[in-house]
C-alpha cells in the first residue's frame, strides 16, 4: 500500500498556513511537496485518482509526510472535501 500523508493543513486566505507550512518545511524529519496538490479540492483534481496523489509522498523516508491547501476550506467545496479526506486518509491528522 502506497504511503498516505499523516497530516494535512487545511489553509485559508491570510490565515498563516503558508507561514506554518515554510517552519513545518525546516524540519528534517517532515516532508511537504513543494506543489501545492488541491486533490481533494474539485472534481478536476480528484478525478486524476488516489495513485496518482500518493505518488507525492512516495519514497520519502521522512517520519511524517503531509501537504497544504488554501483550498480545502473554500465553502462550496468544504463539505465534500472533508468527506474525501475521511475516506482516503482515514488516519490522517
């Protein structure tokens, strides 16, 4: 089974998850892809597939592996975010 982040940071519009983000970054023991992935963000991004998300954190060996998105809390979107986290990253923080 493919590595699955151990955390996502569900940013918003000025809310400090990109500073959050830039210290978590300095950690050697925690990796985020530069890339802002939006996967379980519209449909467009998810529809490429659980795989294809996954590939991010593949290979690291860092003792945590999470990302960020200042879209997971856009309002038209949130509730079906939340869901899709639920099922695909079951134990995620």
């Amino acid at each position: 089974m493919s590595r699955r982040p151990d955390f996502i940071i569900i940013g918003a519009m000025k809310g400090g998850s990109t500073s959050l983000e830039d210290g978590l970054r300095t950690h050697r023991n925690i990796f985020l892809p530069r890339e802002e992935p939006r996967f379980f963000h519209g449909d467009r991004y998810y529809e490429q597939g659980l795989d294809e998300y996954l590939s991010l954190f593949e290979g690291r060996d860092e003792s945590m592996v999470g990302e960020r998105s200042g879209f997971y809390a856009w309002d038209s979107w949130c509730e079906k975010t939340a869901q899709r986290m639920g099922n695909d990253i079951p134990d995620g923080k």
